[in-house]
C-alpha cells in the first residue's frame, strides 16, 4: 500500500508571529480514523521572534518537539523552564496533565524558529506527566537519526507507544528507510523541506507518503530533510488524547 498526502491538503492556523501547518496523517488512509494508527497528528510550525503560546494544557498526548531551526524557550508546570533548539530535542509526555507555554523572548533571540510538533498516542492513560530533554546531537548527511522511540529502542527521547521517529538530510543519495524494528512495520515519511523521490514518486516540501509492504529508496539530488515514524501496526494506543485523539465525525 502506498498513499500520498499532498502539502496543499494541510490545514492552517495560527496568526500573527505564529503560524503551523496541520498534518492529518489519517486523512487519505483507508480506515474511520484521522490519526494513523499511533500517530495522531503533527504541526509544521513557524515562529518569529516575539512569538509567545500562552500556558495551555495537555493530557494524554505524547508531544514531540522536533526542532529545525532556533531557539525556543519552554515553561511547563512541572518547574522546567529550559531553551529548546535542534540539538535540545524534548518530548511532554503528557499523562495526566501537564500545562505549558512556548515563546521566542526578543531580547534573548533573534532567529525564527521553525519546528515540528508531534502529537502521538501513548499505550495506556493518565501516566504520571513528565518533561524530557535529550541532545539528539548533529545530523550526518544522508544518515537517518534515531530522535524518539520507545524505550527499548535507546533513542535519546522515550515515547510512551510503540513508534519510532528519525530525521534525515539528504543531497545527491541514495537511502533505504530504516530497518524494521516491529515484526508488522508501516512507514510514515513527511517532506519537511526540499524534494524527495521516492522510485518514480516524487514528493515536494510538505508531501507525505504512507509505505506499507512497500521498499522504496529516498532519492535527493539537492538537500532535502524527511521525518519517518516506523510505526507498529499491532501497536496498542488510547484515542482520548487531548490533541492526538482525533476521530472522524
């Protein structure tokens, strides 16, 4: 199987020094549910500086903050106040509840941010709330990077569901998708910038391709950046998240 969700089909929100891209990675799949399996859904989002998301709650949602580009200060209500950049990966997992706020104080920091904000579905509910940082350190040209996964995966941040999550840039290669980790792996590949081909498929900055059963290669001739979620088909996952429980009406 292999499905394509096209940059244009995204939503949009936000205003002023803030905006996102809403992906629904169910959106084009062939089952009731707008997430895809354990993925809820994620954001493509912009930040100016000056930016500021007031305090806001979650519960259980497991939100990965993959950063790309600057430097983002973090508050939650377990205390931490920590600045977030591409190197400094973090992952809410949000269990029972947790509340934050995220902004980009002009006096500390010029440059815009940009970010994506994963919202996945852990295994069971109202897990104790808990804040992690990692320093997933620098991406290899045409390397996948291990940012996310599950605990027995050792990646750098723990996700509370059975998913992993790598980052990619890639110029003039060649690259298979990482290695099956689950015994019934599906893909879920996002063009975060660049164009990427997959055999004769070819994806533009905001496509998406979903890869079950399917080997494809990535291809790149000019630097691009992918994210993939290995994700595992017989994965257990709660859908009363407050952001990754999306359902059909």
């Amino acid at each position: 199987m292999l499905i394509i969700n096209k940059a244009s089909e995204r939503q949009t929100a936000g205003h002023g020094n803030f905006s996102i891209k809403i992906i629904i990675p169910g959106a084009n799949a062939d089952h009731s549910d707008l997430g895809f399996y354990n993925l809820g859904r994620f954001d493509d989002a912009h930040l100016k500086p000056g930016a500021f998301i007031a305090m806001h709650p979650h519960k259980n949602d497991e939100i990965l903050t993959l950063m790309r580009s600057g430097t983002m200060l973090h508050k939650d209500s377990t205390g931490k106040e920590v600045a977030v950049t591409p190197q400094n990966i973090m992952m809410m997992n949000a269990g029972s509840g947790i509340y934050h706020e995220e902004s980009i104080p002009t006096e500390k920091y010029k440059e815009d941010v940009r970010l994506l904000q994963i919202f996945i579905r852990p295994e069971i509910e109202n897990n104790p709330p808990q804040v992690q940082f990692a320093n997933a350190g620098e991406l290899v040209l045409n390397h996948w990077r291990l940012v996310a996964g599950l605990k027995s995966s050792h990646a750098p941040l723990e996700i509370k569901s059975n998913i992993l999550v790598y980052d990619l840039d890639l110029e003039n290669a060649k690259i298979s998708l990482p290695e099956p980790y689950f015994k019934n792996t599906v893909y879920f590949v996002y063009v975060f910038e660049g164009e990427i081909n997959f055999s004769k498929t070819v994806l533009g900055k905001g496509d998406s391709i979903i890869l079950d059963g399917e080997a494809l290669d990535l291809q790149a001739s000019t630097k691009s950046t992918a994210v993939c979620f290995m994700i595992d088909k017989n994965a257990r996952f709660t859908k009363n998240g407050m952001y990754s429980g999306m359902k059909r009406n």
